[in-house]
C-alpha cells in the first residue's frame, strides 16, 4: 500500500486531524498535509520513523510514489492555459539536453542547471536569467511532485553518526559535501567502513551513473572525490571509531594516457636531469664538461699569455665596469663565447629558461612513454629515444591519443624538441636529421599563428560580446559598488555608524577589484600573462594623472636587455582605478608579513605571502565567462584584442603589430589570416554595395 493512503486511512479510523497526529509525533504541523497534497514527496527517514511510532504501523515498507516527466508537466500546463510556462519548460529541457518523455522532474535538477550556467551563455540579462529560474523552480515545486533523492537524512544508525562526526569535524567542506551518497550507499548496501575496497568504489561509481542526473565524468570526479575522503576518514583521530580504511579509484590518472610506470624511464630522465639539462641551460658542453671548468681554462691560457697584453687590458677594465652598481650583466666576449659554442657550449638566447626546460622535460616523457605503451621497448638512453624509428612509432602513438575535435601542434612541438636535442646535444648524422625532419613534416598541422581551438573561441565574440567585454570593468565595478554599499548599510543597521568602504572591503571584493584592473591592464595592451602576474610597483609611473606599467625588456619574450622596454598605457578611467586601488584597497588586502610584497598583485592566501597572485587571471577569465559567456584562456587576451581591433578593419593591421608586439608584419598576419574570412569579404561586401545603381 501507498504511503499517503495509509496515512489516509489512519485519519479516517482515529478521527485524528492531519495538524493534531503531525504534532503528536513531534514535527511541524503541516508535515502530514504536506505528505498528502504533494505529489512525490520523500519524507526523511527521521519522519518516517517518528509517524510510525505514532499511529503504531510501520510506515518504512510503504510503496514509493510515482514520478512525473516534463512531458506530463508540460501537458498539465497547457491544459492550464499557462503557456508562459510551457514555453519555459521547453526551453529549460531544449539547453539542458533533456527528453521530456524521459526526464523525471527534479527541482534540485532546476537548480543545479541554473547554478551551473550564465546568463550570458544564453543571451539573457541577468534579470531575464532570474525570472526564468524563478518561474521554472515554482513550476516544478507547486504544479508537480517533489521529487527528492534518497539522502543521508533518509537513514538512521552508524552511518548517521558518521555523517554528523564528519559535519563537526575539521575536514574540508568538500568531504562534508560530498560524504552524504557515499555513506547512504554503504548503508544500503550494508558495507562496513573496514570493508571498503577498490571494488566498492567501482560499484558507486556505477551506481551514481545509473541512478544519478549528473554526466559519467561528473560522477568520475564525485568518486575521486570519495576516494580522498576515505584518506580523511582513515587517518583523522577524531573519526579513528568508525575504523574506516583508504582505498584508492580505478580511474586513470588523466595526465598519463600511456599507463607506463615512470620506474621504466627513470633511468633516461636521470641522464636527462643530469647532462641534457646542464647542456640545455649553458651550464655544461654536450661532453659533460662545466662552464666554470672551461672558463677556468681559458683564463689559465690567457694567463700564460696567449693573448695580446691590450686585449688583457680590455678584459680587465669591462670586468671592473660590470661590478659597477647599476650595470647589466656581463656578457661574454665575442670571442670567448665561439669559443664556449666550439667546445658543445649553449650560450646566449638558444639556452633554455627553467620553464622552457620543464616543457620540453615533459616532451621527453611523453615520447618515452609512447614508445613503451605501443612497442613494448623501452627507450634507456637518449640517443635510443631519439633514433628516428623510435621518433617515428612515438609521433604516431602520439596523433593517435591527441586527436580531438580540432588539430594540435603538440606532436610537431615534442619532434621538435627531439630534433633539437639529436642535431646540437647528440650530433647525430645528416641522414639521421633528414628522416627526423621527415617525421615533423608529416605530423604538421595545416595551419598558422592562433590554433584552431582558440579560433573557435573568438568566433564566438560577436559584435554584441566585443562591446561586453570592452565594458566588462564597468560591469564587474558596480556589482563591487553594489555589494559594498549594502555591506555598509548592513554595518550601519547593526552598529549605527555608517563605515569607510575600506573597512567592509573582504578579500573575496579585493580580489575581484584585483581582476578588474588586470582586465583593464590587458585590454590596453595586451600584454603576456607572466607581466600582468608579474607586475612590480615599481614598474608604475605617473604623468598627466595617466599611469603607466613599463615592463623592463629583459622581462618580456622575445626581448633583450637591448631592446625597449614594453610601455602599457592607462586610460583615465584604468589609471584613476589604479590610484585608489594602490592607496585604499591593496594595503587593506596585505597581511602584516605582506608590506614589503613588490608586486602589484600581491600573492593570497598562506603559501605565497611574498610571491604574486598566481590565481588572478583565472579569475579574470572567469568573470568574463560570467558576464560575456564565453570561456576563454588567459593568453587569448592578446588574440582577442587584435581580433576586435581588425573586426573594425584590415587597415589596423600594422597598429595590431605595434599593439601586440610583434616583431613582423608577417607573424600578426600569420596570426589572423585564417580566423575569420568575413575580415576580407565584409569589404568587398561593402565595395560592392557602393556601386552605382544601373
């Protein structure tokens, strides 16, 4: 039998009121006529079991109610008249990927749907984006059942007391929010915490997939999840009664798509680290001979007198000027550095900086890694890695896990490397260099300048998003403004004094002021993301009430100690936010170890207190993906200035190179000649709409 026609049945018997047994058994009044007017309702398990009590039957073996679909939801509604919210409904359905036959009507679903999404995404305002949640929660909360997942709340007995310890505890709020499932799948399934394995998370992953709205990888993500939870639940000495063990998932770890245990390649990434490194950063020959050693000697020749007493004299006198205060760094004679290039040295800009070494570090494993999972050979030098039939089976087995919906330069960059190591570390022979050019060839991607996957993220900019993004500080500077007051008129209600901005100022508002004015920063001149980070106070000048951040050359890619510096200019509405943020906002966001930070964005949080704030441009990104809806990466900023600034004409062509930096005309072309062909044919469009009717 149903449980609201027991229920029924029992008010009908007794003659007992549904407010009067609601109380009775100690819950809210409405608890009883809630049961019978909605539809679907799931009473908790500590409902259940206090009714059950109270009209002496148990109410656990009751049938569950049935659900509704948005099709029955959509049907009721338009025999309602209400088309309003049948066109909702459907549009709900149409950009969530749901059948309405299929799809069983959640409001958490409703919920998590609008939480998860912009209104952006969807050419809405945010309050249109309001309105249609509203509409839509209501819709599914009143005209149709509730239709609750089982919960923890829905157990009773060791599982709940786990729960409860887990919510008081200490641990991270993501295990608190991600315990409830898991701990009600362990019940049902009656899983003691020591009995807990590998195989248990296998069949929750399953079980989440079945039964859960969410998508395979939302559910792998749910269970990795889980995973490090039971490493908390295991090793927390305030949850060591519940006795639970660590057990570990059966996904792959995503960033090895190769399965091959790194025990296999130690051995050629110890030479690497050891001589290839060395090599690769000028500090040793391609023979394992230092630097300093082979400076040594050649001092020692000197000395002896092998060099004309003039030239000794010149030496003398650049080295004291180098020791000067204020001067650049000594560089090598144009002779001693021939020299260091004879004996297998890297000297100057071929060397390679410590994030470059790490990339192309990691190039090297990937090659590795590919030649064992495909041959079963495993490469233990690096001259075996870089023979070109080893290059040759790792750029196939490469392509073939790397393939995606668009083309990647990612093969042709790891040949590259390899080629690079093989001609000037290895000398290998001509021959040897051919075939390996061979290989790049044939792995090279049709295209140049910006890759296709960015390509299609600027495609996505439209005239009405380009304005949206231009406008974006305006945006995200009142939604600040608008938080700021009504914290201070909630300080004022509480306290009866109305504070500065600067004292309801949090660090979640600093932050976003952070993002706002490294958006400015970047729209102005598009700058690399490693100088907005890594942007200096004393890098800022001031004149005309405009401010300037002047990136020392030797900071910028591509440029030396010799070239110019690279000048990003403010507007008057950037530099008057960067005045009153230097003054009022970020002293109000250092901690008291913090005064000395040199950055302009100094380091959050406790782990990098003297270093910049590394999570800025996510943030920006991200605020950006709010407001415009579009999701892009950091470094598209500088594309998506030229493309905007090019969208007004192709005669801005060489202001773009100027703007960006670029060394050529030919690299901005490069750049942007694939991207859109309307950049070409929206001219000839309006050359031809000028010509004279016949």
């Amino acid at each position: 039998m149903r449980l609201d026609q027991i229920l029924r049945d029992y008010l009908e018997t007794s003659g007992e009121s549904r407010r009067a047994l609601s109380l009775r058994a100690g819950l809210n009044p409405k608890t009883v006529s809630d049961i019978l007017n909605i539809p679907g309702l799931r009473p908790r398990h500590s409902t259940l079991s206090s009714l059950s009590a109270a009209i002496g039957s148990d109410l656990f073996e009751a049938q569950a109610i049935s659900s509704v679909t948005y099709s029955d939801l959509i049907d009721k509604a338009c025999g309602q008249g209400k088309s309003g919210i049948v066109s909702k409904l459907r549009w709900l359905c149409r950009h969530a990927g749901w059948a309405p036959e299929l799809k069983q009507v959640c409001k958490q679903d409703v919920i998590d749907f609008f939480d998860s999404n912009e209104p952006a995404r969807f050419d809405l305002s945010p309050g249109s984006y309001a309105t249609y949640r509203s509409a839509l929660v209501r819709a599914v909360r009143l005209n149709q059942p509730r239709e609750r997942k089982r919960s923890i709340n829905d157990i009773a007995g060791h599982y709940q007391e786990v729960y409860k310890a887990v919510q008081e505890g200490d641990l991270p709020n993501s295990a608190k929010y991600a315990c409830g499932p898991f701990l009600v799948f362990l019940h049902d399934q009656e899983i003691a915490p020591g009995e807990i394995t590998s195989a248990t998370l296998s069949a929750y992953y399953n079980h989440r997939v079945e039964t859960s709205s969410k998508s395979a990888a939302r559910c792998e993500k749910h269970v990795r999840e889980i995973s490090t939870l039971l490493d908390h639940l295991a090793s927390a000495p305030q949850l060591s009664r519940f006795r639970f063990v660590p057990a570990d998932h059966n996904f792959d770890d995503g960033r090895d798509k190769f399965r091959v245990e790194p025990e296999l390649i130690a051995p050629l990434l110890e030479e690497f680290d050891t001589r290839v490194a060395l090599w690769a950063q000028g500090k040793a020959s391609r023979d394992g001979l230092s630097r300093a050693e082979f400076i040594a000697r050649m001092d020692r020749q000197e000395a002896t007198g092998e060099i004309s007493a003039k030239k000794a004299k010149l030496r003398v006198k650049r080295q004291e000027k180098a020791g000067r205060s204020g001067q650049a760094t000594k560089q090598d004679t144009p002779s001693r550095s021939e020299l260091l290039r004879q004996a297998g040295f890297l000297v100057g800009k071929h060397t390679w900086n410590d994030k470059t070494l790490a990339t192309r570090r990691g190039y090297i494993v990937s090659l590795a890694k590919a030649v064992a999972s495909s041959a079963e050979v495993v490469p233990e030098t690096i001259e075996e890695l870089t023979d070109p039939e080893f290059l040759d089976v790792a750029a196939e087995v490469l392509k073939e896990v790397n393939q995606g919906d668009f083309p990647s330069a990612y093969v042709t960059s790891v040949l590259k490397t390899a080629r690079k190591i093989a001609r000037d570390y290895l000398c290998r022979p001509p021959e040897d260099l051919r075939e390996i050019d061979d290989t790049i060839a044939l792995h090279k991607v049709n295209y140049q300048g910006i890759a296709p996957r960015n390509m299609s993220k600027l495609r996505q900019f439209n005239d009405t998003r380009i304005q949206q993004t231009i406008d974006l500080s305006a945006m995200l500077l009142a939604d600040i403004d608008a938080s700021i007051k009504a914290k201070r008129k909630s300080w004022q209600k509480k306290n009866g004094v109305l504070p500065p901005p600067a004292e309801v100022l949090d660090p979640d508002l600093g932050r976003d002021i952070m993002a706002t004015l490294a958006h400015d920063i970047l729209l102005a001149r598009a700058p690399r993301s490693a100088n907005v980070l890594g942007a200096r106070l004393d890098w800022i000048t001031w004149a005309d009430g405009r401010a300037r951040i002047v990136v020392p050359s030797s900071e910028v890619k591509m440029r030396s100690a010799g070239d110019a510096d690279l000048t990003v200019q403010l507007g008057k509405t950037a530099s008057k936010l960067l005045k009153t943020y230097l003054e009022a906002v970020r002293p109000a966001m250092l901690a008291p170890h913090q005064m000395k930070n040199p950055y302009l964005f100094p380091g959050q949080g406790k782990t990098n207190v003297d270093d910049y704030y590394s999570g800025l441009l996510h943030r920006v990104t991200k605020r950006l993906h709010q407001k415009v809806g579009v999701r892009i990466n950091p470094h598209l900023y500088r594309h998506l200035i030229g493309w905007i600034w090019l969208k007004d004409s192709l005669d801005n062509l060489p202001k773009v190179q100027r703007l960006l930096g670029h060394k050529k005309l030919q690299t901005t072309i490069d750049h942007y000649a694939e991207l859109d062909e309307s950049l070409v044919f929206d001219e000839w469009l309006a050359r031809l709409d000028r010509r004279p009717a016949a």
